[in-house]
C-alpha cells in the first residue's frame, strides 16, 4: 500500500515537532555526567523520532543535515 505524500504545511508542521527533539537532544547531549534511566529513555525517543523522519524523507526542502551528528552524540550519551 502506498503512503500519500505530505503536503508542504504537513512537512512544515512535521519539521517543527522535530525541532522539539532536536531541542531536547542538545540539552541532554550538554548534561555533565551520565544520564539517569527517564533521561536515556527520553533521549532515545526523541533520537528515534528524528530517525524515522530522515527515513521517511518527506521533509522537502527542511533542512535535516545536522541531525546525524545530533543523534550520533545522543547514542553515544545514552550508552554512557
């Protein structure tokens, strides 16, 4: 079955909520130490929301270069 394409105003509204992870990664990315268990559960569904929206690659024209390096910091953060 086929996914319909997001509309330009869903892509815009999709990056926005993206934009609340990408707000909640770099402030658990900038915590000193290691983070407690709600923390790690936190910053790994926040990384994965961003990673389903770079495989769904309907964004358009939303600028999504810098979350790899983003979500590689948080992995790295959470295994910590």
């Amino acid at each position: 079955m086929a996914v319909e394409s997001r509309t330009s105003d869903e892509q815009n509204a999709a990056y926005a909520r993206a934009g609340d992870s990408v707000t909640v990664l770099t402030t658990l990315n900038a915590v000193s130490g290691s983070l407690d268990a709600d923390q790690k559960l936190e910053i790994k569904r926040n990384y994965e929301h961003l990673e389903l929206e770079i495989a769904n690659d309907d964004l358009g024209s939303n600028n999504v270069s810098s979350w790899a390096a983003l979500i590689s910091a948080a992995k790295t953060k959470e295994s910590a």
